[in-house]
C-alpha cells in the first residue's frame, strides 16, 4: 500500500480551494482509497507531466479537478498541490 505526504502548499491550497465544499472533499477522499489501492488505477487517469513540471504526476479529481504529486519511493508519494487545471498547471 501507498503512503502519503502532504506538503504545505498542498495542505494550504486544500483548504483554501475547497473550504465549504463538502462535495469534493468527499469525492476527494474517494480517489485517494484508490490511489492507495493502485496509483495508476484507470478511474484515476494517473498521467507524468511534461515541461517544467516532468519531475511529477497527477490524477484527477473530477473532471477538471487535479491532484499534483511526486514518488519519493515505490511505496511513498508526495501530494504537492491540488485545484484546477489552470490552477495547478
């Protein structure tokens, strides 16, 4: 099973983009039971980025909801941010 980290810049844009909406802090806390079950799980669309962001990951939320993350191991992962696309990327 997957561990998880969560930096500060993920815990702070958490809470800022998604305070009050109980509806994706939920939907959130689904994806995440099956990103530990199989980060690349094909409900989740688990994607390597390109550009300035190669070094990381991301799967998605809802439709235009990501979370953006990085292996620090086989078994360990770091949540970096989360939000729009156009938030995120």
């Amino acid at each position: 099973m997957i561990e998880i980290a969560f930096s500060p810049a993920f815990e702070r844009n958490f809470r800022r983009r998604f305070k009050g909406r109980t509806y994706l802090q939920a939907r959130l806390w689904q994806r995440v039971e099956i990103f530990l079950e199989n980060p690349f799980d094909s409900r989740l669309r688990t994607h390597k980025l390109t550009g300035s962001l190669k070094e990381l990951w991301s799967f998605s939320v809802e439709y235009d909801i990501r979370v953006v993350f990085y292996f620090v191991t086989d078994e360990k992962v770091v949540f970096v941010d989360i939000g729009t696309h156009d938030e995120v990327y």
